[in-house]
C-alpha cells in the first residue's frame, strides 16, 4: 500500500461514461443546479462509436468531453480519471439521478474518511412499486444492496494510478466494479459507504432481458482466473445459479445425444431430469412476482433459455482467460521516474514543468503495442521534507501520466530516508506492490532507473535490473553497473538489454 494521503483539499472531478442514454442531460443540468461545492471539472467519457457528437446543454459548470472508443465503462472511466487533475474523483453513471444536495454531501463523505480509506460508496436508492416485484425489478432491487457500485463511487486518483484503474477485460457495466475494488482492498485499503443517496433506475425490460444478460458469465470467467472459486464470497456476489445452469444444460444434452444415438429410455431419462430441473427454476423466479400471465409466460421461456445460454458465455470466457495465458508468463517493466521517464526538477511541485526524455514515448508505445505492462516505481520524499504538497505531488504525476501513459501502476514511496519504511528503494517494497497490482511474479519484473537504488531494489525483490545513467548519477555507480553488465545508454537499449523487446 502506498502511503495514503488525507483528502484535506476537496477539490474535485465528476466522471461520467456514457453510451448516450436520454437522461444525460438532466444528470447534468442536476450536478449543475446543486447545493455544496461544485466539482472542479465534470468529465463526459462519450463511450460510443457513431462519432456523432453528444447533445448536452448550456451549463455554468465546465464540462469536458471526451471519447473513448466504445471500449465500455471500464475502459470509459479510465479515460476519465486519468484526464482528471484532482485527487478526489467522482464517479456517476449516466442512468442516475442525484438529489440537490449531493455535492454537500459527497464532501461530507469524503472528508470524515480516514487516511487508509480508498473511497466512498453513495446509497443507492432504486424506486420500486408497492406491488409484488417482478424478476427484472428483483434484480435491480439488489443494486441497494451491492457493494461498491460504481454508479456512484468516490475514490481516491492515486490509489486508483497505484493498482492501474479498471481492467478493461470487463467490457460490461458488470464485474468492473467488484474487480477494482477488490484489488483497491488487497492493496491494503478500505472502502466506506457514505451517507448521500442517488436514486438508481429500474432499467426497461423486453423479453429476453435476463436471456441477454448471461453475457456477464465471461466476466464471472475472469474473476475466478482472478481471485479463485472463492471469488464470490470476496466480492458479495452471493452463490449465484451457475451450478443449476451446468446440470440442467448437461440434462439437455444427453436428452438430445441419447435420441440421436437411439437410446430411447436415456432419452426419456434425461429429458425428465432436464423438464424438473427447468420447472423448479421457472418457479422459484415467479413465485415471488406479480404472476400475471405475461410474467409467467417470460419466466417459462427464459429459464429454458438461460442455462444453456449461460454455460456458452462461461466456455467462451475460459477459453479467452486460457488463450490470453497460453503465451507464459508476463514479463513487465517497472521506472523509475525523475531523470528516467522526465527531466529531474528537484522535488518537482508544478506540473508545467515536466519535460519527458527524449524517445521515452516512442519507446513506451512500443512496449504497450507488444502487450507488456508498465508501471512507474519512484521515491518522491519531497513530500515527508515538507517541499511540495499532496496535491501537487498529485498534479505532477497526473501530468506525467497524461504524457507518457497511461501506466499501468504507480507505485510512489513518500517518506524520507530516515523513516525506516519498507517501500523506499532500495528496499523491495515498490517493486513487490507494482508486481502484485500486474499479476506477475517479481522475476518476471524489469526494474530500469538512474541511480543504484533502483538495481538494489531489483536485487531485493528478486527482479532484473538496468541502470541508465543521467547527469546526476555517480560515476561509481556507473562503474559497478558496467561491470555487472546492466548498463545501458538509454531507455530503449535497456529494454534490449532486459530481453524485452
């Protein structure tokens, strides 16, 4: 866990993803109207892929569009966030509604957090009817319950650089959520639920509604290869139907197998076990609702339906999760910030005065478009002497993100060199958090900086490292890296020297 840093300045960012939905435009005309400090910047992440452009109406806040190439909200709000120059950032999707008091209260919530807290969760409120519920409203009743959705979530802009924002493998508004947060809490900090409220849609139903959202079992896919078969548990999900879905699919398949293969008696075996195990879970999910004809005709249809559609989308997602893992292990390079990636200005406050090295972007490009992570590792004790603030250690790391990355963690160690903290190089803890955050071993590191701390530091944790000299190194580091044969000239030759590329 990186040191944490109090939200005592709350300037802050509103994101919002959006595939264009109509109530947009009151989202904002809301945020515009309401009471409580108003957030520095309102960044629209227009996530579609028409090109056409966003109609949004006149308002006294300042609004920022940008696009991001229909990659979905994980992708969406990456864009976001990594645009934004404050700490604090806000997230609202663009279904919900906030009431007049919801920037005086999101401060409220932000401001009682303790230092080891990543972010705030909003209540959500979902509007329901006094009669009994059906399927569709049932699972929307349950976003009240969820944990961190991230329809109204507030986190921290550094903690969120530090484990790398949304894994963009989750192309749905579903999962992204419980992932990021999950990570956020193995990074070592915790998530509160704030006191404001925003009120939640039930979105329209068709037929074929619950049929269509089976899709989420790819990404159920991805959180197993993530965190185990336990995963659920980690995430509150519940324990889920998917066990149900395999049997009676598998039911189904026999039936259909036994026929072709002119087994009549397995045929009718089968087909019985299939039609119980349909009819039992057609029942459980109209019992409960208004049992109108129309509900319990969908019911009927869709539990036919789902299992098997559900068991297509969970192969799909293993096999992509087996595929994407066929190529061995990741190799993943770590920097070091001043005098590597930027010029050095000592303890450098202002982000106007980062000026990237020469051929530092092309080279980064390079790494990215060859699918190797990339994550930043720096000392930054400017902080602990009292020579720059929070916010403006924020700002310039913002700033080199904006240039450069985006990164896929950073990882910054701000205490002096006589805290005796486990994170400042040329101790291993910098290294050790980016490799946990890229889901890589240490050894499959490469840890590329100016100075011997960061080889030390590679040697602590087990890591590969390459020095690349700068005016400010010493020339008996210079020495001892030549003669260790990890030296290189510049950062494109230290790639070709670690093996990368």
């Amino acid at each position: 866990m990186t040191e944490p840093r109090t939200l005592t300045e709350l300037d802050y960012t509103v994101v919002i993803p959006t595939a264009g939905r109509d109530n947009l435009a009151a989202l904002l005309r809301d945020l515009d109207g309401a009471k409580g400090p108003p957030p520095t910047e309102v960044i629209v992440v227009d996530d579609r892929d028409s090109g056409a452009a966003l109609d949004l109406p006149h308002l006294a806040l300042p609004v920022r569009v940008l696009a991001s190439g229909g990659g979905g909200p994980a992708a969406a709000r990456n864009t976001g966030w990594r645009a934004a120059a404050t700490e604090l950032i806000a997230f609202l999707d663009d279904d919900v509604s906030i009431t007049a008091e919801w920037p005086r209260r999101l401060v409220k919530d932000v401001s009682d957090l303790t230092a080891d807290c990543a972010g705030s969760q909003a209540r959500l409120d979902v509007p329901l009817p006094e009669r009994p519920l059906t399927d569709n409203e049932r699972d929307a009743a349950g976003l009240m319950r969820a944990w961190w959705i991230t329809a109204d979530m507030a986190y921290r802009r550094s903690v969120l650089a530090e484990v790398g924002g949304f894994d963009k493998r989750f192309p749905r508004a579903y999962r992204e959520d419980s992932d990021l947060a999950l990570r956020i809490r193995r990074a070592g900090y915790r998530i509160e639920r704030g006191e404001r409220v925003t009120h939640h849609p039930v979105r329209s139903e068709v037929l074929l509604t619950s049929v269509r959202a089976q899709r989420g079992n790819a990404d159920d896919a991805v959180m197993r290869h993530k965190y185990g078969t336990q995963w659920r548990d980690l995430a509150g999900a519940g324990p889920g139907r998917f066990g149900g879905h395999v049997r009676a699919t598998a039911a189904f398949a026999v039936a259909a197998l036994s026929g072709v293969a002119g087994r009549p008696r397995a045929a009718l075996t089968a087909s019985a076990v299939w039609a119980a195990l349909t009819a039992g879970f057609a029942v459980k999910r109209i019992l409960p609702g208004p049992r109108t004809p129309r509900e319990i005709a969908t019911m009927a249809l869709t539990s036919a339906l789902i299992p098997p559609v559900a068991c297509w989308h969970r192969l799909r997602g293993e096999l992509t999760v087996l595929r994407a893992n066929n190529g061995g292990p990741r190799t993943a390079v770590l920097l070091d910030r001043d005098d590597t990636l930027i010029e050095d200005g000592p303890y450098l406050a202002d982000p106007d005065g980062v000026r990237p090295l020469d051929g530092v972007a092309a080279t980064l490009r390079r790494l990215r478009d060859a699918g190797v992570p990339v994550g930043v590792v720096s000392n930054q004790s400017g902080l602990a002497r009292g020579l720059l603030t929070e916010r403006q250690l924020a700002a310039v790391n913002a700033r080199v993100d904006a240039l450069l990355g985006p990164f896929d963690t950073w990882q910054v160690c701000v205490h002096g060199p006589d805290d005796g903290c486990t994170c400042r190089k040329p101790r291993a803890g910098l290294v050790h958090r980016a490799a946990d955050v890229l889901g890589v071993d240490p050894a499959q590191c490469v840890v590329i900086g100016d100075t011997e701390a960061d080889l030390r530091a590679a040697d602590a944790a087990g890591a590969r490292g390459v020095l690349v000299p700068s005016p400010r190194t010493k020339s008996a580091e210079v020495l001892r890296a030549r003669h260790e044969e990890r030296l290189a000239p510049d950062l494109d030759a230290a790639i070709r020297l670690a093996g990368v590329s």
